[in-house]
C-alpha cells in the first residue's frame, strides 16, 4: 500500500522540475517572458494546494489518489507490481512546459474538493447551495485567484 506522504513527495518533485522552454520557440523576448509567467504563477498555485494537502492531516491517501483523475487523467500514478516504487506519468497535451504543474494542481484540488466537501456543505448559509458554500470556503482559504481557478 502506498503511502500519502509518497504521492506528496513525488507531486512535488514533479512539480519542481524545470520546465525547458526553448527560447528559439518564441518570436520575441516578451512572448518568452510571459510563458515564463505563466509557468512560475502555476508553480507558486500547484505549491499551495500541495501544501494544503500535505496539511490535511485526516486525508486518507485513498482520496489523494482518486485526484489523479482531474486534469483528464493525464497525470497518473503508476506502481509496478515488482516492488520497485511508485512514479508519476505525465501524458502531453500541447505543450509540456505551460501544463504540467496544472495537472500537480488539479489533482490536488480535485482531493482537497473531495475532502472538504461534506464539511464546507454542511456550513451552507440560507438560501446557499452545498456547491456555493464549498467554494465560499475555498475562496477564504486560498484567495479569489486561486478558488476561482481550481475550484470553479
């Protein structure tokens, strides 16, 4: 059985790695730097939802790995049934460097989504709904920016 520490240690690694944009990709400076952005804004978001997995203590890892199934399942978790560890495969959409941390932080909303979901439903104001409520807290948790982004 797979520990939930592991999945957390290879999400992050995953997501750490470099993303090797080709400058000779791009027609100038500017459009290389914005890619640049965009890829350093998916980090510091795949950062912390990790994090707050990594924080929610009663997650079971059963949760965690039912994630994996965000992101159109491109990112998964594969075990070898030799004993041999656990890694993470990552199947390319368009472009590599501009999706992957995406899918470290879709997969960790898609579980903390699953975590969270009875308890933030069950603090429904009147005349909310469960779906509402779930994201009101997600929202004072993370920040409009990332709720509406990964948890919309």
């Amino acid at each position: 059985m797979i520990e939930k520490q592991t999945v957390i240690d290879l999400l992050d690694r995953f997501n750490r790695q470099r993303p090797g944009l080709e400058f000779g990709n791009y027609g100038d400076v500017a459009s290389y730097r914005a890619e640049l952005r965009g890829i350093a804004r998916d980090k510091r978001e795949a950062d912390a939802l990790l994090c707050a997995v990594a924080q929610a203590g009663g997650m079971p890892v059963e949760t965690l790995l039912e994630g994996f199934r965000a992101y159109s399942g491109r990112l998964s978790l594969v075990t070898y049934p030799d004993g041999k560890g656990p890694r993470l495969d990552y199947c390319t959409g368009q472009y590599f460097p501009t999706e992957y941390r995406r899918a470290v932080a879709a997969v960790c909303a898609a579980a903390l989504w699953d975590y969270h979901r009875d308890d933030f439903a069950a603090d429904a104001e009147p005349g909310e709904s469960a779906g509402d409520a779930i994201r009101r807290n997600f929202r004072k948790r993370f920040g409009r920016a990332i709720a509406n982004r990964w948890f919309n």
